[in-house]
C-alpha cells in the first residue's frame, strides 16, 4: 500500500517535470524544476534495503580485494551479474592489467628490551625478507631530517620512523619513501608507526615505493603504541631489537577490470556524467568503507534514477575502477585506453566516492569558479538529508585524478571523515564501522547530483 | 623560583590552616578551613611529572602483571622500593596466595564459509583444548534463551553467544557463564563476542567460571565483528567451522602481595582512611588504566600530602590491592587476614580508584545518606579541576567490596568512562589511551577527599 502511494507520487512528480522541462529554457531556478525529483530519489533510496544488503554481501563474500586476486575477480564477476539484473542501458567491462603483489605470511616479534608479538603489517609493493627473518638492532627517528642527522648509526640497523600523525598528507610520506630514505643510510630494513591518528593495537598497511638506485629493503607497518613505546625505551637509553618476517613479493602483472554501466542521455548520449569508486581494496579486512561502500553508493545512485524511469538529457556513466590501491591503472587505463578518441572532453563531470561513506555533508569541487553556485543550488535540493555545502577542492578523487588532468571538472562526496584514518587500510575497515542510514544519504546525494548535472541545460564544464 | 614561591605559599597556608583547626569544632565550613590546602594540594600534584613518569616506566617495564606471574611480583618490588624513597610512614607487604592461571599458545582459524586467522583470547580460567586444537561447526545464538531454545542443535558443536553489548553487567554474564550454559546442553567448547560497545577487531579477555556438576568446555572471546560476520553467515543458511586452539592451564595458588603504605594520623591514629587500588592486571596490553593508573593515582595522593607535610587527624592507608582481576584474594584477605581484629570498624572511608583515570567529574558514594552533604562539600574543594559531582552508588570498587559487606562506606572516584570498556581487558591498554593532565586531575582529586575525611572532625563513618 506505502508503496503504491510512492508511485502515485512520482507519477505526480513526472508530470509535473516533464513540464517544467519544456517550459523552462534556463537552470536559473534549480530548485523549482528539480526539487521534487530529489524528493522523489531520496525517498526511493532511503527506503530500499538493497543496496546495504549488496553491500555486506558482497564484503562478506569478497573482502581482501586486491589487485591480481582471484577474490576481486570474484567480486567484479558477481556486481557485473547483478548490475546485469538491474537493467541498464549498458554494463561492460574493460580488460585492465594491474600489478600483482602477495604478502604472504608475516610476523615481527619485540626481541628486547621485552619479549612479546608486535602487530605488523608490511607495505603493499614492499619485498620481503628474503625466506628468512631479519633480525637486528632498531634506530627510532621522529623524521627525515632525524634520520639524516643520525646517519653514521644507520648503516646494517633496523631504522623505525615514528613520524607522530598530523595530516595525512605529511605522515603517509614515511610510508611511501621511508623504505628508500633509510636505505640511502645503509639501513636492512625499515619499519613505520601506522599512519593514523588512533590506533587500537591496529597497523594500517598501504603503498610505497621504491627509487631506482637506491638499494630495496622490507618495510612494514607497526601500531601507534609499538613506535611510541621503542621511542620512549630508545629515550631511556635501552637497546631495541626486533625479529621480523615478510614473505612478501610483487607477481607479474595480472588481468583485472573495470566496471562501467550506463544510463543512455535522451538528448545528448554523448555527453557523460561519470559517478564512480575503485572496486579494489587492500587484502585485510572487508575494504568496506574502501572503497565497496563509494561502489555501492554510486551503483545505487544508477541504480534509483533507473528504478523511477528517470532519463537525463545526458548519459550517466558508472564507472568501478580496478587498481585504485596500488597502481591507479584502471584509472589511467580508462583515461587512455577505455574510452574513445575525444570522449574525454564529453566528460561533463566526474564524481568519485572514495573518502567513506559515513554522514555526508556536502561535495568538494574541482573545477571553474562559475560553477560553483550552480552545484550550490543542486546541493541545496539535498537539505532534507544534511547534505548543503559545496566547497573548492576534492576529496577522495584519486581515481578521476587522469580525467581533472585533461580538463574534467571532478568533485568527490564529502562526509564526516573523523574516523576514516582510524580503519584506514587495516582489518578494522568492516561493515561494522557503516550504518545503513548513512550509506542511504550518501547514495541519494550522488543521485541528485549526477542526475540534475546530467539534465539541466548548461554543460556544467562549459560554463566559465 | 617558582618552587620557592610555591613553599612559602604552602607555609601561609599551613598557618592559616592550624588557626582554622585549633578554633573551629565543626564541619560545617569545609570550605572555608579546607579550600586553600585543597588548592596547593592540586597545584602540587598538577606540576609534578613524578607520577606521570612512574605510571609510564611501571606499565612499559612491567606490563601484563597477572596473578602468579614474575611480572607482577617484579612490579610490586619495584613498586614497594619507589615507596620506601617516598618516606611514607610505613610500607609493607602482605602475602597472599593468588590463583596462577596461565594462557600459553592460542589461536582461532574460521574454516568455513571463509579461511582466515581470528582475534581471539581465551578467557580467564578456562581449561585449554586438551594439546590440540579443536574444530568444529558452530551454533550462533544471540542470548541464553535462544540457546536454550535451540538446546537440540547443541550437543557436539562450538556454541558462539553473540550478545550486543548494552551494558557491561549484562554482557559480562556470556563471559562468566557462557562456558557452563553451553556445556549443560551438550556443547564441546564455547566462544563469545568480546564484551564491548566498539571494536577495531579487538579481542577482550576477563574471567570466567565453571560450575560444580556441570562439564569444563574451553572458552575464548572472538571479536565484535568476527562474531557479528557468523551471525549474518548463519542467517543466509552458511555452515560455519571454527578450530581453536588453547593452552590455557591453572597451576597451583602462586604466593603474591598487596602493598601497604601509610601516613599516620595525628589525632586518631587507628583510624583509617583507605585509598587504594589494584596492581595485578589481565596478561594483555600494559594493564594502564586497568589499574595502573589507579595505583599510581592514590600512590600521588598519599606523596603529594606527605610532600606538602600534611598530616591529618586519621590515618592515610595506600592499599595496593594484589588479584583483583581472577580472585580478589588480595580484598579478602585484606579483609580477613591482613587488617587486625576490630580494625574493620576503624575504617571510616575506603576510596577506589579502578574504573579508568580519564577525565574526572566527581565521585560515587555507597554509604550513609547523612554523609552525602559532607562529601559534597569537600567535592565542592575541587571544582577548580571539574570535580564537582557525587552521586549514589560506586564504581570501579571490587577490592573495597568486603570492607563494604563489613559496614565501611566505599567511594569510587567517577571519571569519563566512554571509551573505558573499549579498552577493558585488551591489547590495548596502554599508556597511550591516558594523558597526564587527567591523571593528575585524578590523584588531586583523591588526594583532597581523603586529606579532608581523614583530618575533618566528624568520622564520616559515624555521620546518620
């Protein structure tokens, strides 16, 4: 009976848009024309158990997504069916190779001043300890400039870089380059407090690199308490040593895939407005809130303008990119290969999901000034879930970073991130940490963007 | 300079303050005869990193300090020499022998529906898997009735209790009791969600107990999610199997201590004014706010009025309390066996200082309803640091428990306890979830009840 009533509702609301559609020939009034679809696609969302029962299927049934696996794979196989299921105009995949690394087993054990397990988590991409543990003596640094000071100690020692988290963007430094930093100094390998600014016992793995012609050794990821801990021992003048163990190694490249499906532009199906996340994720935990839950979201946001019959003037295109984690290449690959020969100067827009899915707020933007106050007024259609600002900048876009590259205005969904680096790449990124609610809103404001950037007259990435 | 300043403030107020004993013969102005030593006792304490350094090298020297271990024996040596530096009045030990239940080896694999490690920690008390591991399906319940109802199902299978936490006396029932509930239907072992309201994959351990007539089965807490991950299995009609593996043993009684030190009151020597705390702590993590803080909390309220060359009418007595966590044999004895005949009538006040040291905000009261006023007012004395409440009922009291059964009003220090059973009984208390500030504001808090109860004239045991 509830359900009828919807119906009867948006059949109302058809009306009254296709009316409004023909009778208005400028955005100028976003609200007036577009106010009772967002209704209509908020409430199809927020009261459909869907997508939060895809979403804890498929981290229950596919966690440990990484790149080369056979369980993203399994992952992609499984959405590809279902999307299937949801009857879009298009759903195809596009062959990505990305690259392959394991971890295998590891261990690291606290060998003095106490005896006892450490948590650890060694850094996709890094080699391992050579079929054997490394053991030795620890030289904890608080930074780079540290490091370089002490470099007379460093040669043949275990260099720990208890870098105290600030910002993300200056801690995950030591995670990417402290692996070639050490060794510069002669060090055998090289260990990281977790790049997060709460820990429980919790190491967060993540990507680094090496630099050519300077020599590779293991790196791993300890817990907050672990670095903190040494660093006061070290103070006190005892001797740290460490045992660790790293299996770890990088495979040829292996065979993955994008996801791509589409509503089909009634006007100009040329034109595309892309909403997307990376379907891959790190191999611990269940990679919920990285990135299934931006997947999920954004296949929702397809998915409700489908159920309602709604068709935008332009296309809108879902893309689930492969490889965000350790490589970008499905991201690059849809950039360079996946798309045609000038379709990307037909990317209106692209928006990305990838900064978890808790309570939206609003979107970040990147793109021209003029802009600006038309996503305003498209965000303003979304007051009744919270959902308001829309500030200069993105988060969360790693993915669509190639598209902004040649011009593409991209935006990503900005939510409440206080504990997003707190699971961040750990085994604590599960389902638990998500509510339903919140995905919902999430979902719904994606809708409402794509659709109305999707309809409304002006190309957003033309105006100036 | 300072430090001089601070003397000869203290000095004034010495004077100001044996004036105001000498010729007031009531209580009736806490305020007036006590605020300004309430003050120079915080600012003493505020502004002596003593205990937050020996807080520190306590839990990093001297971590998982469980009954029977080497470890806590090492503590309290190392706890009784710091003390006998202090210069109190008398320190000593009381010998008490403590159950000496071991952990060894453990782990926990799910086999079905996917292959991973588990979290795990076996709870305190049980019996181990008998020198292998054990392996087998596992029945989901949400509570003892639905295990009752489902009592068929049981016989031969791992029973999982995955009771949501609302609060810790209910679900602190699964660990206690879940070992005997499920062997009375015929289960071979039997695990449970950890005992919280937030988890980063975090096991939590704590006691448990078996009962007279009934089978042994091991015990173990899962994580949170991992618990919550076989509920939904179950649910979509997945066979999960589970193999754990435990060493657990309980060796005969091991001999252990509590601490005692003292000042001796001026007036009325044999009464007594406890405060205390207990030192041994879960074989997990550093056992820092579970109890080391408290210890060193009343520990730096005992110096702190010795520093200040304080002494009250009564007696202060630190009591350091051994075996809280698996026997309270340290309390009982206490009780029982340490204190001389008739001396339990001479406690006037037993304060405790075990539900965490985070941000303080007043006390709990278990006592009689005439003593609220006067405790209130000196509660008033603290308000400078945000102490200011005291309400009915006490918590964080377990070792003051048998003195309470003997008619000795107990008080337990009230603090922001929001993320207390985060960290109850894991890996993860540590020193990094404590800030010095707050301890302070702990010990300054404890260290002005107790001077005030123990040097006021009214015995607070004997106000109606």
């Amino acid at each position: 009976m509830l359900k009828k009533l919807i119906y009867l509702t948006i059949a109302t609301q058809m009306t009254l848009f296709a009316l409004l559609s023909c009778t208005s020939s400028s955005d100028s009034d976003i609200q007036m024309k577009y106010q009772s679809i967002a209704d209509t696609l908020i409430d199809e969302i927020l009261t459909d158990d869907t997508m939060w029962d895809r979403l804890t299927h498929l981290v229950d049934y596919y966690p440990r997504r990484l790149s080369g696996s056979q369980m993203l794979e399994d992952a992609i196989d499984w959405m590809v069916s279902e999307m299937e299921q949801d009857g879009f105009d298009e759903v195809r995949t596009q062959d990505v190779m990305v690259p392959h690394w394991v971890r295998g087993n590891e261990f690291a054990t606290l060998i003095r001043p106490d005896q006892r397990n450490m948590p650890m988590l060694g850094l996709g991409g890094s080699i391992g300890t050579g079929g054997h543990p490394i053991r030795g003596e620890v030289i904890v640094v608080k930074d780079f400039d540290e490091l370089d000071a002490r470099s007379a100690d460093i040669p043949g020692k275990i260099v720990l870089f208890n870098y105290e988290y600030e910002t993300y963007g200056q801690a995950v430094q030591y995670r990417v380059h402290g692996a070639t930093r050490a060794a510069a100094h002669g060090a055998k390998a090289a260990l990281i407090r977790s790049v997060t600014q709460f820990s429980m016992q919790t190491p967060h793995t993540g990507g680094m690199r090496y630099q050519e012609g300077i020599p590779k050794i293991p790196i791993a990821a300890i817990t907050v308490e672990d670095a903190s801990y040494m660093h006061r021992m070290q103070n006190r003048g005892e001797t740290i040593e460490v045992e660790f163990y790293m299996e770890a190694e990088t495979l040829p490249d292996a065979l993955s895939r994008n996801i791509i499906a589409e509503i089909t532009g009634s006007e100009k199906p040329e034109e595309i407005v892309l909403i997307g996340c990376h379907i891959d994720s790190w191999d611990v935990g269940q990679g919920a809130m990285d990135d299934a839950g931006g997947c999920l979201v954004t296949w929702e946001a397809l998915r409700a303008i489908h159920n309602l019959g709604l068709i935008p003037r332009r296309t809108i295109r879902l893309v689930h990119f492969t490889n965000e984690e350790n490589g970008i290449r499905g991201a690059i690959d849809y950039r360079d290969k996946v798309i045609g020969n000038g379709e990307i100067k037909q990317h209106v827009l692209a928006l990305e999901v990838d900064f978890g899915v808790f309570t939206p707020h609003g979107f970040g933007f990147t793109g021209s000034d003029g802009a600006m106050p038309v996503l305003r007024e498209i965000a303003g259609l979304l007051s009744s879930i919270g959902v308001t600002e829309v500030r200069e900048g993105s988060s969360g876009t790693v993915d669509i970073g190639p598209l902004n590259q040649e011009g593409v205005p991209i935006m990503g969904l900005d939510v409440d991130t206080e504990r997003y680096f707190w699971y961040h790449h750990t085994h604590a990124d599960t389902i638990d940490i998500l509510t339903k609610e919140d995905v919902q809103k999430c979902a719904a404001a994606v809708a409402v963007m794509a659709f109305v950037v999707a309809d409304m007259e002006q190309r957003l990435d033309k105006i100036e």
